[in-house]
C-alpha cells in the first residue's frame, strides 16, 4: 500500500483510537467473545476469520440479510428478459421457420430463461454481497496492524471500533479482556494512505471505458450505414478457410483447377464401368433393347422402381407419369417460361429402347436434369422397370393377356 | 444384528458415548426406540399384508391391470430403498458430517433392498414365464419379427433380463448390507477403521450403484416401451430416487422425533439441510426431465416422439402439465425460502408431497403403455400402493427395534451434532 502514497498528509503517531482489535486462537474462542459483545450491547463491530465460521451470525446478533430478495428480483428480471428477448427475435422481429416449429417456441427457449435467470441471479448475489458489505474497500486502518495480517491464515479477530455509541475506552477494553484474547491491541486512525484515489487509476478507468466503448460503436455504425467493403471478419480462419473447394481457382497446378482429374491411365476402387450396356444402356453405339444382364426383372426391382419413381420422377411426371406433376402445375401457372415434361405415354417414348430411356435418365434432356449423379445404377434400372409396366398399363394389347385374365375384364 | 448389540453393551462402561441401556446417548438424548417402531411394524406390516393379499385377489381377476399397478407402487418403493442407497455412499464418498446423526436412518432404509429382490418377484417372474403383457419383448417372435426391435433382442431376451435382475439385486444388497453391518459395528468401537475403510468403498461402490441403478431403469421402466430409447432415463430415475429418500428420511426423523427419539440429536440445522437437498433436486429432476424433452422435441424423430405423443394427447396430456407443475413449480417455489426448509411442518407437508409427486411420476412412466386414452384409476393402483408402502414401512421399522438409531461410534459424531448452516 505504501507504494501508492500520494503524499504523506500527517504522521501516523498521536492519530486518534480507532477501535479495539482483540485476537483469539480458535473460532470457538471468537464465538464465546461475539457473544459477551453482542448483548452488551454494541452495534459498530466486526469479526475476521481465515474461513467461514459457522454460527457466528448469531453469535454477532446479525440480522437475515436482505440479499435473497434482492436475488429473487434479479432472477426474475433475467427470467422476463429471455422470455422477451426470444419472443421479439424469433416471433417479431425476423421470424423464420425453424425445423418446422412456430415461430415462438417455447421449450426452445427454456435454456435461455434458465441462463438467463441464473446469471442475474449470480452477478445480484456477488455484487449484492460486495456492495451491501461495503467492499471493495481499498484502504482500512487494520492494514496497518502487522498482527491483523494472520487474520488470512490462522488467526481470529474481533474488532469494536471507537465510533460505537456505546464504546468507553477503559470498559470496552475490561470487556475484551474478560473474554480472555491472546492479544488485545489498539488501533489507531490511518493518517498515512491518502483518501484520494490515485490519478493514474482514474485515467486508467477512463481510457478502459473509451476502449471497451469502441466495438459497441462499430456495431452501431454497421447496422445503420451501407458499405461496398467486406464486412469485418470477427473470426477470420472461419470465415475463409484455407482449404480448396469444388470448382474453385487453385493456383498449386498448372491447369488451375481445385479439382483433380484421376492419374492418367488409373482406375479408383469400384470405379472401373467397363460394362456398357450396364452403365451406359448402349452396346457397340446402339441403344440395349432388354434389360442389362446384371439387372434381373422382379418383384421387388418393381417395388424398388415404384418407390423411386415416386421420389424422383412424380414432381415433374406425376403419379402416373402424365407429365402433370406438382412442379409443372406450378411452374405453368407462373407462366415464366417452361418446357413442360414429357408425358411418359406418349407412342415415340413407349418405342425407345430401354438403353434410351437409361440414357434420359442418366443425362437428362431438354430442361429435365441429369439424375446420373443422384441415383445408383441399379435404381436407374428399376425405375425403368416401372415406367414400362405404366406404359403398359395404358397400352396393352388383348393378345397379351392370358386367357384367364381376358375373363376378368369382362 | 444381536452381535453388534451385545457388543455396544460390552463397550458402554469404556466408551462414554454409547449411551446406557435405555438407550439414552451421553448428550442426554434417546436413541432406540423399541416399543414405537415395533407398534409401527406391527400396523404397518398388518395393513400392508392385507392389502396384498386383497391386490392378490383382485389381481386373479385381471392379471395385466395388476401387473401394471404393481409395477407402478414396486418402483416407488424401490426409488426409496435405491436412493436410501445412492444417498449412504455418497455421504461416505464425500465425508460428509453434517449427516452423520441422519445417516443410521438412511442406512436402515437402504438395508430394505433385500426386501425389495423378494418384492419384484411378481414382475420377473411372470416374465421368465413367458408372460408379455406387461414387457413386450418377453415374446421373442415379435421381436424377431419386428424390423425395429429384432437388433435389440440381443439385450432384451428373458435369460439375459434374469441375470441382469440378479446382478442388480445381489450388489444392492451386498452393498446396503455391507454399509449397514459396518456401521451397526462401529457403535461398539471408538476407532475410525470402518469410517476409512467405507470411504474407500464408497468410490468405486458409487460406480456400481450409478451403474445398476440406470440399466435397472431401463429395463424395468424404458423397456416397457421397447421401441423407445432415452439415454438420460437412468438420471431421470435417479432424480427420482434422490427425491424420495430425501422425503423419507425428513418424514421419519420428523416421526421418530414425535415419538421421543432423536430429539436432542437431530437440530433445525439437519433438517434445514434434507429440505436443502429437496429442493435441489426437485431442479435437478426438472433438469433432466426437459432435457430428455428438449432434445426429443427438436430432433423430432418418429421412434422418439411417439413416447412423448402419447402423452401429450387426450387424458394424460392433463398428467404432462401436472408434472411441471406438481413436480417442479410448486415445491420450487414452497422449498425457496429457508423458512420453510426449517420449519418442521412446511417440510413435512413439502415431503408429503414429493413423494405424492413421485408416485404420480412412476404413474406417468408407466400407464400409458398400456393405456393410451389416459389415466384409468383402479383399485388395484390403491391396494398394490398400501401393500407395498405398507411392508416396506414394516421392513424398516422391524430393522429399526433394538438397534441405535444413531451412529454414536462414528468418530465426526460431534462435528454432526454442532452442525450449524450459517
């Protein structure tokens, strides 16, 4: 402390009695005098442990502190304020469809009210504490009792000071002397540390508070002016990674490309296609007529079909594959330009080849994508399955029911 | 049990604090009370033998509603004994000594697992039977058959279930009576051998405890819905069990003290503590319980939410409310203030309550699996409840004649008695 002195205003002998400082050895000891000066009556006294003591609030005669309620209030305001603050962003504010809930959904919100509540709760409880019990308190006169410095290690300290009502020099001392203390000393006025606050500590607060201002202005300016510059990257390496992504400029190679193309004259595992009529539906540039060898015509394979043509092809094709899926309702009535799908009943489609048809899906045509990348080649197949057994269902001859079959339809 | 006690009679002229054959302690303070808690035995053991053998009867009539309400009361009942046991090593885990005037208590009631092995005899048995109507997946072919569940049929089968049971039951006991006889042996002894030998325990006994408690949640409780999986259900239970014993062991110090036990022994300050660890864990229960929630209804997947749909739709949807409030609200807000956790009536009521709250938990586990429209009270639910409380209650107090009924050999027995919270 003797650092921060400032002047030194008066010399510290003949300074007035500031209280009566009495040392004990054990809580117990302390407990047994707290109460000899509690019912004599005195108000302005205090008590120093290493630790905290148990029962000496009622040996002091202290009163329930007011604290609980005061964190009851804190909690409470923290509890409204995430309920608020949830409800005006996600309902108010810019609301946004989340997962499919309400905009204000409740059990989403719970542990933000809970944080909420326990973090106002906690800061009213420490700060409470601090300022209620006077602290911080940055200089006091038993700094200057050398003895008072066990009273962080293993010693226990009970102090009258002299501004008490009831405080006589010569009864108070017989009072602590009756409880047997192992020292009693006087304490006297600090006229050595100056009450002034040092100036460097006042700068100091100020330029921290000008500081701690500046991100909050920089917040402020962006939400209100418009700029061409990149907006400030707060976590840099997040926002651009170092790492290449698809069909992106990577200057490392020659060709600048970020991706690669396989070591010429190499095959990755699984991926040698030497199979044509298989994964491209031609043999020799002519269009399969049958299904690939590999893919063996089934019940299942027609379940499979059905199931991925009802993923993949009804947004566009329909159900039954009239070309009036949902997509092209909608994109019709937008009217913004569309080349409707084909409907897949039509003569020239039911003629083409399988290959074909493995071909369509696999590329795409016209404004219909390339499902190649999406589905596997075996569902390709089995897709195609089922679109022949739609054709079908719409153009079958009598000559290729069975005999059985011609009597149902009568 | 009559070894330890001739053995405090022999150690009574040495060791001052042993108290005298009246079971006077040397603080002046009695601490056996034989002719009370036999009475208590007697009533409780009566009501609760016949109410038994009146679920008995009604049970024949109908096996399943039986089941379910058994099951209802057995796991109650168990959360107590669990928790009497969760609670005993923790106390030794963390050398706790503000409990040791409470702790016999808690060791007593701990010691009723025994029981509790004999009591679950009417779930188990019935399912190594072959019975499904209250575990589904005792039938093995619709497991087998189930695309869903026939991967799980590996730790869902009967034999494997038996086994588990017996592990559970035979380390719960082992260890209640472990934690029971030692203590009942250092009443004759003034060393703290048995104070350092069961802290050691207490570690790795906490693990196994943590451990049996939620694989026996999840196949007591979680597999009646096989389906259904929450990885926090053993928490959940746990919660459960914290609760309850912290009710019991407020609600049985309170009577004791009616009865002129423990009085001198057992201050504010202990029981300022028990409604301390109430209310706690009445937060710590809605905790897990929204956590469990929470995620289920954010991730929102089929297998996951149909446990919860169920009981957010037609009868029980009033049950769901009831839990958040009845379980958490309420005794959050009565439990708040230290007045009330000080105060010997509004603890008791609290108690009451919690362990009100608890039974209408285990209810809300378990009904809806089998009835889905929403609660349907039955008798059985009131007889099975009355017959189960009833012999636990008897168990204990027939535990509790003629032995101290406190741990007067327990060298931080002092510290425990001038325990202050402030």
């Amino acid at each position: 402390m003797s650092e921060m002195h400032h002047k030194k205003p008066e010399s510290q002998e003949d300074a007035p009695l500031f209280g009566l400082l009495a040392e004990y050895s054990t809580p117990g000891e302390l407990i047994l005098a707290s109460r000899k000066v509690r019912d004599a009556g005195y108000t302005r006294w205090d008590t120093f442990t290493p630790f905290p003591v148990h029962g000496i609030d009622n040996a002091m005669g202290i009163k329930m502190t007011r604290l609980p309620w005061l964190v009851l209030g804190a909690a409470l305001t923290g509890l409204s304020l995430a309920v608020w603050l949830q409800w005006w962003t996600n309902a108010v504010d810019y609301p946004w469809i989340i997962s499919g809930k309400p905009f204000w959904s409740v059990p989403a919100n719970v542990p933000i009210m809970f944080e909420l509540t326990v973090l106002f709760a906690g800061i009213t409880a420490m700060v409470g504490m601090l300022v209620m019990n006077g602290l911080p308190q940055p200089a006091h006169p038993l700094d200057l009792s050398r003895r008072f410095a066990r009273a962080t290690d293993d010693k226990f300290f009970l102090l009258v000071e002299a501004r008490d009502p009831r405080f006589d020099e010569q009864s108070t001392r017989s009072l602590l002397e009756k409880s047997h203390p192992a020292a009693l000393e006087d304490v006297p006025e600090d006229r050595t540390t100056s009450a002034q606050i040092p100036t460097g500590l006042i700068y100091g607060l100020i330029v921290l508070t000008a500081v701690a201002v500046v991100p909050f202005a920089l917040f402020a300016k962006a939400r209100v002016t418009k700029s061409r510059n990149t907006r400030i990257h707060a976590i840099a390496d997040m926002d651009s990674q170092p790492k290449f992504k698809a069909q992106r400029e990577n200057l490392v190679f020659a060709d600048g490309r970020s991706m690669r193309e396989p070591v010429a004259g190499t095959v990755a595992q699984g991926q040698l296609r030497d199979d044509d009529a298989l994964y491209l539906g031609k043999v020799n540039g002519a269009w399969v007529r049958t299904f690939p060898s590999q893919v063996t015509p089934s019940a299942e394979l027609m379940d499979r079909g059905e199931q991925r043509f009802g993923i993949y092809c009804t947004p566009c094709h329909g159900q039954s594959g009239e070309g009036n899926g949902m997509v092209h309702l909608r994109a019709s009535k937008l009217g913004q330009g569309w080349v409707p799908p084909s409907n897949i009943h039509q003569q020239y489609i039911r003629e083409q080849p399988v290959g074909q048809l493995f071909n369509t899906i696999t590329h795409g045509i016209r404004s219909m994508p390339a499902y190649g990348p999406q589905i596997p080649v075996e569902d390709r197949w089995a897709i195609i399955l089922y679109v022949r057994a739609l054709q079908k269902s719409r153009a079958a001859n009598l000559g290729e029911l069975t005999a059985e079959q011609r009597q149902n339809l009568k | 049990m009559a070894d330890s006690n001739s053995r405090n009679k022999k150690s009574k002229s040495q060791h001052p604090a042993k108290g005298s054959a009246h079971g006077t302690s040397a603080w002046g303070d009695v601490i056996r009370n034989s002719s009370d808690t036999h009475r208590l035995f007697v009533f409780a053991g009566g009501i609760g033998g016949v109410a038994l053998l009146l679920s008995v009867a009604l049970g024949m009539g109908d096996f399943k509603r039986f089941q379910y309400s058994y099951l209802v009361a057995f796991m109650w009942t168990l959360s107590i004994s669990l928790g009497g046991l969760w609670w005993v090593t923790l106390q030794h885990l963390v050398n706790a000594k503000w409990s040791i005037v409470v702790r016999r208590v808690g060791e007593l009631i701990a010691a009723n697992i025994g029981l509790m092995a004999i009591l679950s005899l009417p779930i188990v048995v019935p399912a190594i039977l072959g019975n499904s109507e209250l575990y589904l997946w005792v039938d093995s072919h619709r497991m087998l058959e189930d695309h869903a569940l026939h991967h799980k049929s590996a730790y869902l089968n009967v034999t494997f279930f038996a086994i588990r049971v017996v592990v559970y039951f035979g380390f719960w006991f082992l260890l209640s009576q472990h934690f029971l006889k030692s203590s009942l042996k250092q009443d004759g002894e003034s060393a703290d051998t048995q104070t350092v030998r069961l802290r050691r325990l207490a570690g790795p006994a906490m693990m196994g405890v943590a451990l049996t408690l939620t694989f026996a949640a999840v196949d007591f409780l979680m597999s009646l819905n096989p389906m259904w999986f929450s990885t926090i259900f053993g928490v959940y239970y746990l919660a459960g069990c914290v609760l309850a014993i912290h009710a019991s062991l407020a609600l049985t110090l309170l009577w004791l003290q009616k009865r002129g036990a423990l009085v001198k022994t057992v201050s504010q300050e202990h029981f300022h503590d028990i409604g301390k660890m109430m209310f706690a864990f009445t937060i710590f229960w809605a905790y897990i319980a929204f956590s469990q929630f929470m995620l289920i209804w954010y991730a929102n997947i089929p297998e996951e939410t149909h446990w919860y749909l169920v009981r957010a739709e037609n009868g029980w949807l009033k049950v769901t409310w009831f839990q958040l409030i009845g379980h958490f609200m309420l005794p959050f807000a009565f439990l708040l203030s230290r007045h009330m956790k000080r105060n010997r009536t509004a603890l008791a009521l609290a108690a009451l309550w919690v362990l009100f709250v608890h039974y209408v938990d285990m209810y809300w586990l378990v009904m809806p699996t089998a009835f889905v429209e929403g609660p349907e009270l039955h008798i059985l639910d009131l007889t099975c409840w009355v017959a189960l409380t009833g012999i636990f209650v008897a168990a204990v107090a027939y535990r509790a004649r003629g032995v101290n009924l406190v741990a007067v050999g327990d060298p931080r027995l002092e510290t425990s008695l001038a325990f202050e919270n402030v």
